[in-house]
C-alpha cells in the first residue's frame, strides 16, 4: 500500500504532501480541480510513460516520489532482494521529469532503470477510469482471469512446461525436414565430435590453469630477482668482503678498532647468513619447464576450442551434444525421423492428459466464479444482469486446449454476448467493480484505484458502488475520485482537492478533511449547497453508510 506521496512542479501542484492509511479513501473537488492528478502521479510510479508536459509552468523538472509497504507483496520483495535491495518491507519510489524530455526513475534513492521499477510494482497498483476496459473486454486475459479464481498454479504450470517440450520437439523435426546435408557435411561434423572428444575438456579445467598460470607468473617474477640478487652476493659482494673481514681481523688490537671490527665481522657473517637462506628458498622453487610448456599448451588449446565452439567449456559440450544429433539425422535420416516421431507422439500425450485435466477442472469450477460475479452484479443493482464464462474446444496452447470468454446479457431475455459487444459505459463501470471485487484479491493487488467510473449513475446505484469499493477496501487500499455523494459517504478518508491563483498561476491543493469539513463537502456535493437541511441529510448519508 500506499503510505506517503510527495509531488513538486507537476502539472498544477507546486508542492504536496499525503499520507495514507489503510482502507476506502475518496478525492472529491469540483469538476477542473485537479482531481485525477494525484492518479496521474502515481501512474509514474507504477512506470507509465512520462512526458514534459507534465511538468508546472517554468519549472525546470517535476519530482512524484511515493513510500509503499511492501512486507505483504513477495513477488515485490523478490525482485528487490535480486537487485541488491535490502528492506524489510518499506520502500521510497521516485520519477524525476527534466524539461529536457529525460526521466529518471529511483528506488530508495539509487537510479534503476524504468523496466525494475515497473517489475517491482506490476502487482502493487492497479488503476482503472471509467472506460478502462482493456482488461475486461480483452478475451485473452479471461482465461488468465478463470485460472487464477480456480488458484492450480501446478497444473498449470504443468501443462505449459509439457506444451514447451512438446514444441521443441515438432520444431527439430521441422528443422530436420527442411534441411539436407551431403556426404562432406557429415565427415565435417564427425570431425568436429572427433576434434572436441579428443580434447578431453574437463569443467572447471580452464580456471583451474589460469590459476596455476598466474601464480607461476607471480613466482617466476620473485625467482629472477632473488637469483640476481644471490649472483650478486657471490660475484661481487662475498669475496671483498671476506678480505675485509679477515684484513681487518689481522690488524693489531687496539680498544680505537674493536668496535668497526666487530661490526665488520657481524655484518660479514650475517650477510653470509642471509645468502645462504635465499638459496635455500630459490632450490625450493622448483620448476620443471616440461610442465610449464604442457601448461601453456593447454590453455592455448583450450582457448581454441571456445573459439570454435562455444565461450565456455560447457558450451563447447552442448555444441558436441547438437553435432551429434546432426551426425544422427544425417546418417539415419529415416529412422531419426520415426525415432522424433515416437518423442513429439509421447510428449504431445503427456501435455494432453494434463491439458484434458485442466479443461475438466476449469469446466467444473467456472460456475463457483460466475456466481460470485453475479453476487457482485446483484449488489451493484444490475438484478437482471447474467455472466456466463464461456469454454470451448481450441487448439493446443500453453494454456492448454481451452478458449475461455466472458459472455454478459444485462437486460432480461437479451442473449449472452461478448462484454465489448453488450454493455454501456456505467455498465461496464459496474461490471468491472464487480470483477475486481472478485479478482483483487487472488491477484494479490494492494492498491485499487478507480478513476471517476461512477460517472453516470446516480441513487441507489451509486451507493452500491460506494459500498462495493469499501468490500473491496477490507483486503487492499483503495482510492476513488468521485463526484458521487453516496459513494464518497462510504470512505474512511477524505481528500478535498481545489484549486486557486496564486501569483498569477492556477495551482491545485488537496487536503484531508476532519469529520465536520468532511459533513459539509457532503452536503455540497449532493444538494450544491451547505444548509442546515443539507447538512443533517448528508449526516444521515454518512451514518447509512459507514
């Protein structure tokens, strides 16, 4: 959900800040003040396409920046904990809009690209308007939509694995169909095999020996300058100073020279010591240049290999493994074809007893979600309104072997048809509230929004509305704009948004109202204005409905 908003230079809001609760939240203003900016603001940070536009009047960039909790959502928190986020569950979204027409899109303050963003958030909002009828009227997501009410993710899961294998399978057989090989094109591709086998790869082979490589370079590095340095000793060093010693050590003793002989004779000996131990450690590092040159020699083979055949070793492995189905199709052409055959007939009959399995079990369980829909229906006064989800016989997809439609009749002894072919704006409205109700909570959405979809209804129709937005509210946060008093009577919040001049611009407010303003923008919007009558019946409105 939803916890704080900020907004800044962005379309008529100079600066703005929001809190949210849990719950029915309603925006209610006159019909120009701005209502729908907010949503427009939150729609960046879902990420919908951004635009210059959308920044104020002479302001340089627009700032949308929103606080959700994210502890509930877990597809959210796996795809931050994959990016390298950490959180417990609260996290800050920002959109940056430039007047240059660049956006920058941020998540706890470190820039993402816009793609994570919208990953992040897919299942967190959800914002619909009065004509936003594309994830009703669309056919193909009704069956995404009837899967999800029936929750067998495994079956499913099944059945588009086994549809995958079975796909591969048809697609080599075509291939092999289409393609013809000579006699040289087998003898280059059993040389290939013969050329990889020979080279016995073995996994991990290739770190191994740029390990040994580097340490042996690093060695042969110390080895030169330590046998310089011994070189030097003896050649130069160990001689003069053997003379100097014994010279010094033949001169007379008197009390002015012990202390330069016995220095000398010290630093004779120690010298002596530490050629001595610099030997020990150059005949310790042994090596054998026969291992050296067979080292070098294999990696230059292994580097030839991955440039042949693959840029890993496993790669050049699953090369050998296609040369030889290759090598297979070629010299046995027919019975590699029956052999495909035999798999693609196997394959297709595993993924069919599952498909078959999920069409009995979508066949069985569709009535359990077209009652709830009509349940729904009922509530928000379409009594003569029918939902039948169509299933018929299609060809094999991933989905299985079904084609899923919703049909909707809303006048008594209309036929059943197709949702884009029946039903009114304000119908749709109903119908689409009706599914979310349905929907929002399988699809594990945390904030509903809905966007003026009560134009057009008025009465008891609107007070459905209200009251099925608030059932939808007990399992996600909603926000509605709304020019209706009975459905803004059902909130638990209530935004007041307006707008003023001020400096020679047209700017746009929203506040939260306490219960008294809240009682009087009631009165307001239902009978235009605050009377004493029109006060006591919007009291009475709130009470009905909360």
């Amino acid at each position: 959900m939803i916890k704080h908003l900020y907004i800044r230079n962005f379309v008529l809001i100079d600066e703005l800040n929001l809190e949210f609760s849990e719950g029915f939240s309603a925006f209610v203003g006159e019909t120009g003040a701005g209502k729908s900016i907010v949503i427009d603001a939150i729609s960046l940070l879902r990420g919908d396409h951004a635009s210059n536009s959308l920044i104020a009047k002479g302001a340089e960039k627009a700032i949308v920046e929103g606080t959700f909790d994210l502890s509930r959502n877990r597809h959210a928190l796996s795809v931050l904990e994959e990016a390298g986020f950490e959180t417990e569950g609260e996290v800050t979204f920002t959109r940056e809009l430039l007047s240059s027409g660049k956006s920058t899109a941020r998540i706890d303050h470190r820039i993402v690209t816009l793609a994570l963003l919208k990953e992040v958030l897919q299942d967190e909002i959800d914002i619909h308007g009065q004509r936003d009828s594309a994830y009703l009227l669309n056919a193909n997501t009704h069956i995404r939509l009837l899967d999800e009410f029936l929750q067998d993710s495994e079956l499913l899961s099944a059945v588009s694995h086994k549809y995958g294998v079975w796909k591969q399978l048809c697609n080599e057989r075509d291939e092999a169909l289409k393609n013809t090989y000579s006699e040289n094109d087998l003898e280059y591709f059993q040389y290939e095999v013969s050329e990889i086998e020979a080279a016995d790869l073995k996994p991990g082979e290739d770190e191994e020996l740029e390990r040994k490589e580097q340490e042996f370079k690093a060695v042969k590095g110390s080895f030169e300058k330590l046998g310089n340095a011994v070189s030097l000793y003896e050649d130069s060093i160990s001689q003069p100073l053997y003379e100097l010693n014994r010279l010094i050590s033949s001169v007379e003793d008197t009390p002015l020279l012990n202390e330069a002989r016995q220095e000398i004779t010290d630093s004779y000996y120690a010298l002596s010591d530490a050629a001595q131990q610099i030997q020990k450690v150059l005949d310790s590092m042994s090596f054998s240049e026969e291992e050296i040159n067979e080292m070098e020699e294999r990696l230059y083979l292994i580097q030839k290999m991955k440039r042949k055949y693959g840029r890993t070793i496993e790669d050049i492995y699953e090369k050998k493994a296609e040369l030889e189905r290759q090598i297979e199709m070629i010299a046995n052409r027919n019975e590699y074809l029956a052999q495909m055959d035999k798999k693609i007939s196997a394959a297709f009959e595993a993924y069919r007893k599952d498909a078959a399995l999920l069409s009995i079990r979508r066949r069985e369980g569709y009535a359990a979600m077209d009652t709830a829909v009509m349940k729904n229906l009922k509530d928000l006064v379409l009594p003569n309104a029918r939902f039948h989800t169509s299933i018929s016989d299609c060809s094999p997809t991933e989905n299985g072997i079904d084609k899923v439609e919703f049909l909707i009749s809303m006048n008594r002894g209309e036929d059943l048809k197709p949702l884009n072919k029946t039903a009114s704006g304000g119908e749709i409205s109903r119908l689409m509230l009706g599914l979310k109700e349905v929907f929002s909570r399988l699809q594990g959405i945390e904030t509903v929004i809905f966007d003026e979809i009560d134009t057009g209804v008025s009465g008891p129709v609107a007070e459905a509305i209200g009251h099925k937005m608030r059932e939808i509210s007990e399992d996600a946060q909603v926000f509605s704009v709304t020019h209706l008093a009975p459905v803004a009577a059902c909130c638990r919040s209530f935004y007041l948004v307006s707008k003023s001049e001020k400096d020679g611009r047209t700017q746009t407010y929203v506040n939260k109202l306490d219960r008294d303003a809240m009682i009087d923008q009631l009165a307001l919007i239902a009978s235009g204005q605050i009377t004493g009558n029109s006060r006591a019946a919007a009291e009475e409105l709130y009470k009905r409905n909360q």
